[in-house]
C-alpha cells in the first residue's frame, strides 16, 4: 500500500513521522558540512588585499593554555576567540541540558580588570633597570652624556633590543547567547642603540588599543551546532620609531615636540572618524559530549588609520573527556585544544610551526571558597603556561607566560613575555 508524506514509520518503539525524520537528516547535514563551507569561503578571500592584523585582546586564560581557544570558549573569553561559544554558557556542564556531563560551568560572567601588565624576561628588565640606575646622571645633559665612557658598553646586551611593556583594562560581561565588552591595551617599546660613534635611545613603538565589542549567538539542533556574531568599534593610535640621540638631551623644544605628538593622538579618541568597524563571525559542532570543533574570522571589514586590516581565522577542536570531570561542591573541569591560527596572515608562512597552537588545563573548585586553575601548551612552538585563582567568586588573579618567534623560523630567537591580571566580578 502507498503512503503519503505525512505516513509515520516505526524507530526505536515510537512512531516518528516521516517528514520528521526528513527534515532531522537534512538539518544533521546541514550541520556536518558547516566548517567545509566555512572554510572554503575563507580560503577563497583576496589575502592580497588586506594589509595589518587587527586589535586582539589579550586573554590570560587562552594563552596560558597555548592560545588554542576557539573550540573551548565557554566563558567570557568567547568575545574574543569565538562569538559561537555564548551559546555554551549555563550549558556545558549542566548534566540536563548534556547527559553524562557533569562539571562546573559558568551560569554568567561579569568582570572587570582592575590592571594587567605585560613585561619581557623580567631579569632582563632588571638588568636595564641597573643600567639606568647606574648612568642617570649621564642623561642630566649633553656633556655628561658624552663623558660616561662605560655607558655604551653597559648597554651591548641591550642593543637595538627593544623591551616590551604593556598595560591592560578591560570589563566584560556574558550570559548565554549574549556579551559585550569593552577593553583597552597599550605597550611601549623603548631601547637602546650603542650607535656608531655615540650612544642613542629610541621608542620602537608606542601603541593604544580602545575596542568595544557586542555579540550574540544562537544555537540550533538542540545546541549541537551554535553560531555567533559580533560587532567591534575599535581605535588604534600609535607613534612609531622616535629616536633621541646623544645631541637631543637638553633640548626643550624636542620634549615639547613629542608631549604635542602624543597628546594629539589622544584627542584622535574624540573623532568618530577615527574609528574602524568589523564583524567576528563562529560557529562550533557538537560532534559529542566531549569533542566539539569551531571555526572563527575576526575583524571582517575593518580599517584602521584608513588601512585594511586582515581577519583572522582560525579553527581547531576541543576535547572534555567525561571521566576526567566532577560535579558537585569540589568539581573539576578538564579541557585539551588544538588550533590552527590566523590562517590569512602571510607574515609567518615561512614559519608554519607558528600557526600550531594546542594546550590543556585543569580548574578545580574549592567549594565557594576558591577555585584554581592551571593550564599549559605550546603556541607558535614555544611553551605557555598560566596560573589562574579566584576566592568567594569574586576576586581573580591571573598570570601568564608565554614567547614570540624572533627569528627567521620556529625556534631561532625566542622573545619571551610574562603578565600577571587582577580583577574583580562574578
């Protein structure tokens, strides 16, 4: 006997009907073939068009665990690596919402930086905070400047080795299928050049940062696929490669030349004209309970300075194996990631290990006293690792460690950073 589109069939003891059963296979299609799209979209963009790499906040707990990120985001750090992953807040970890999966999670995330500082090896801070300490008066004025006969040899380890400081602020706040943030990181790149005939000091680099960021997410399927979307208004102001060299010390009219510079950089904060848009979009695939994949592009259409900025894409996979998990008072969350980074950026593909990141971390809570978090990984093929500690839920110190490649491949000359963050929220 024919039957109709609406005939049931008979599954596993229920009668599902058969458009049913039609439509959950297409949608599951739609679902396994999400990241090839993505992918094949992306890998189609005119690279050649894009010139800069856009503001990228720094995220502690992301790069203590090798910067792999962008199939974890279950918390506030999602605005940053993956808007997809609003949609796992309150839902990774709730045994209703996903059997056989029990750990903590985060219901919502409010938190403000009071301050993050960023500084290389801090011996070599130290070393160049000696050497200031020893010449100071040579830099009173020109002529006992130019009678420090020890100075330019002091300075040799220190030559054209520009010493990276940052200071970080930022307030975030996340809840399922919604954030907004607001951040703003600065560094300053001062050093030493023995020079020729004379010594001379310069600034590699002062750069500013002020972004914020709106996003929103949804999930379908049941939550086995989620999709994300985001929005950042960012400014970015930067003064590049000054020099003071030995016959400058003593000149007002310099000093006064460089304070106007900056201060009109920062007035540039007041015109909207100044400002550059994009679009973050993500999605993840819950292929399990414990494996899911995401895929992400940032700064999609953004200029800065009137210069194109290039998207970053990245995807990777994460891994939360059940029988490393614990629910309750004392819970336990486990997480290992691996990621292929800013897929777009040409600057390192002579460097393809650069693009590799994987890491793994572990937090265990103390009840509602404290929980700590401890995470390690390999990003660009140099080692990270992080801290991270929380009491009454209130109060967070992080810090991290993590290295940049210098050289001309992986492994060559390893810049080293370390920060430490405190902040406070819920």
């Amino acid at each position: 006997m024919r039957t109709s589109g609406l005939a049931s069939i008979q599954r596993h003891g229920h009668r599902v009907p058969a458009f049913t059963r039609v439509y959950r296979g297409a949608v599951a299609s739609l679902g396994q073939h999400c990241f090839r799209m993505i992918a094949f979209f992306f890998l189609l963009y005119p690279l050649s068009t894009f010139a800069r790499s856009g503001p990228q906040h720094l995220s502690f707990r992301p790069m203590s665990m090798g910067n792999a990120f962008v199939a974890v985001v279950d918390d506030k750090d999602a605005l940053f690596y993956n808007p997809a992953g609003l949609n796992l807040i309150n839902a990774l970890g709730n045994p209703k919402r996903r059997p056989g999966m029990s750990y903590p999670r985060d219901r919502m995330d409010l938190r403000m930086d009071v301050i993050g500082l960023t500084s290389p090896n801090l011996s070599d801070l130290l070393d160049f905070k000696n050497i200031y300490n020893n010449h100071q008066n040579s830099f009173s004025d020109q002529n006992t400047f130019l009678n420090d006969s020890t100075l330019q040899t002091d300075l040799t380890p220190f030559d054209r080795k520009p010493i990276h400081v940052g200071v970080l602020h930022g307030s975030e706040f996340a809840m399922h299928n919604f954030g907004f943030a607001y951040w703003a990181d600065a560094t300053v790149a001062p050093y030493a050049d023995q020079g020729i005939l004379l010594p001379q000091a310069g600034v590699e680099r002062i750069q500013i940062d002020a972004v914020i960021q709106l996003a929103g997410a949804r999930g379908f399927m049941n939550d086995k696929l989620s999709v994300g979307v985001g929005y950042r208004l960012a400014n970015r102001q930067q003064v590049e490669n000054y020099q003071l060299a030995a016959s400058d010390f003593g000149n007002d009219n310099l000093k006064h030349s460089v304070i106007d510079t900056l201060n009109g950089k920062l007035e540039n904060y007041g015109n909207p004209l100044s400002y550059g848009h994009g679009i973050d979009v993500g999605a993840l695939w819950q292929q399990y309970s414990w494996l899911r994949f995401g895929a992400a592009v940032q700064n999609m259409g953004m200029y800065l300075n009137g210069d194109p900025v290039t998207p970053e894409f990245t995807v990777g996979a994460a891994a939360t194996p059940a029988i490393l998990q614990h629910g309750g008072i004392f819970g336990r969350k486990v997480n290992f990631a691996v990621d292929l980074e800013d897929l777009f950026n040409n600057d390192h593909n002579y460097k393809p290990l650069n693009k590799i990141n994987f890491g793994a971390e572990v937090e265990q809570y103390l009840w509602w006293i404290a929980s700590v978090r401890l995470a390690s990984g390999f990003k660009g093929g140099y080692w990270t690792g992080g801290l991270g500690l929380s009491l009454f839920k209130s109060i967070h110190v992080d810090a991290v460690t993590w290295a940049e490649e210098k050289g001309y491949y992986t492994g060559q000359t390893e810049d080293r950073y370390f920060a430490i963050n405190v902040g406070l929220g819920i």
